[in-house]
C-alpha cells in the first residue's frame, strides 16, 4: 500500500509537469516556424519516398520501416525519460521523442539506403550512414534548438546507428524472412 502512495505522488509530479509544458507548447511552440518545419518534415520525406521507391519492394521496405520506427521510438522514449536528451521544440506536448525524426526521417533515410546501390558494402554504407546521422543531422537540429542534448555525446549516436543499420540491413535481407513461392 506504501510504494502505491509513492507512485501516485511520482505520477501526481508528472501530471502537473505535463501541464506546464502543454501550457509552454501552446503558448510559445504550437505554429511557430519550427513547429511548421516538423510538420513539414513528417510529411514531405514520405511523399518523396512514394515517388522515388522501388515499388516491387515496397512491401519489404515498409516492413522494415516498421521496424526502425519501433526501435527508434523505444530508444528515443528512453533517452529522453532518463534526461541523456530531450527536445525543445516537439510537435505534441505529451510526446517524449521527437515524431519527425523516429517516424519519418530515420525510417525513410534508412529505407532509401537500402534500396539505392545494393551493391556497396554493408558496413560502408552503415559508416556513412550514421556519420550523416551522428554528426550532420543531429548537430543540426542542435543548432535549430530543436534537440539538446544533456548527458549525450555525438559519438555515443554514432556507434548506435552502425548497429542499428546493420541490422536493419540484415532484416531487409534475409532470405528466411523474405522466401518466397518461387525460391
């Protein structure tokens, strides 16, 4: 009955600080430029995407896309509960990750990676990858005010997105996971 107590007054905590940051996203992040460029950048890397896929292997690429936003969505919620990063310009108040970036720019980055010159090396393409990530994108946002890190370094993210790609490139191609019919 007494740990109940502690987590109603955690949880209470959490109520009041969700209210005050609902009041501070309506206030002074709901329709500013920044609040716009999300919006945009949720939904115009997709209609790129649309145009640009290999549409014989949509069905393979979305899965895949699937899963990087599981995975990035689980990681995200994480570093931003445990304070290592948060972001100061969210589309939603009471969302902790940031839903351009897990939802559409990581999926859709990975996913034209895989699909465009298959024909590179792995591990080149997971290095470029999470250089591009690590050190040009999330600095970037960085500089827009949109992500701040506290308890975070670049080159913790890099490392994370080598794995990360490396796996999703062994998802996008398993033979076990894609046979079809005709093999």
């Amino acid at each position: 009955m007494k740990q109940n107590n502690l987590l109603d007054d955690v949880y209470n905590i959490l109520k009041q600080d969700n209210i005050k940051l609902t009041d501070i996203w309506i206030s002074q992040i709901f329709l500013s430029w920044r609040w716009w460029f999300q919006v945009v950048l949720a939904i115009v890397p997709w209609l790129v995407w649309i145009k640009i896929r290999n549409k014989k292997d949509t069905a393979r690429l979305l899965f895949v896309g699937l899963v990087v936003m599981m995975i990035s969505n689980f990681l995200d919620t994480i570093g931003a509960s445990y304070n290592l990063w948060h972001y100061d310009w969210k589309d939603f108040p009471f969302i902790p990750i940031y839903m351009p970036w897990d939802l559409t720019l990581f999926p859709i980055s990975v996913m034209i990676m895989l699909q465009f010159k298959p024909k590179i090396n792995k591990y080149i393409k997971a290095i470029f990858f999470s250089f591009l990530c690590s050190f040009i994108f999330e600095p970037f946002f960085s500089y827009l005010s949109m992500y701040h890190r506290v308890n975070w370094k670049y080159g913790y993210s890099f490392i994370i997105y080598i794995v990360l790609y490396l796996f999703y490139d062994y998802i996008y191609n398993s033979r076990r996971l894609w046979k079809t019919e005709s093999d």
